[in-house]
C-alpha cells in the first residue's frame, strides 16, 4: 500500500535551507567567494542558494556543511 504523498512547500525550504546557510557562513565570517572556491562552485550559486532561488542537491550540501565545519542537520530546517 503506497500513501499519498503532501506536496512539499519546496519554495519555503529553500528560503530557509538559504538563511541558515547565510547566518552559519556570516557568523563564521566566511565570504560567499571563498565558500564556493571552497566547494568548488562559482559564487553566483552560493548566492542563488542563500536566495532561496537554487535548489542545491545532496552532494553540495554535503561539501558546504564540511567547508563549514558543520552538521548538515544544522542547516536544513526540518
């Protein structure tokens, strides 16, 4: 038996997922430019992200919470 699945607010995730990721990189004092040389992506991206406007996948939250030296969980919203 499969059970319906709710739709997922994804818009307020990712607007979340980017404030999180901004508090945790300004309190470090990390620029966006040397968080995304540090993940290998261009600044632009992290930007979108904190924007709430990039969805980033699996593997990029995985490099941004390790650049940061953080649990992922610190940085998801749920």
């Amino acid at each position: 038996m499969r059970l319906p699945l709710a739709p997922l607010p994804y818009t307020s995730i990712l607007k979340h997922f980017g404030k999180n990721l901004q508090k945790v990189r300004r309190e470090q004092d990390v620029s966006q430019e040397k968080l995304a040389e540090a993940i290998g992506v261009n600044r632009t991206y992290v930007s979108l992200i904190e924007q709430g406007q990039r969805n980033p996948s699996l593997k990029n939250i995985y490099r941004i919470a390790k650049a940061l030296s953080v649990p992922s969980s610190k940085l998801l919203p749920f």
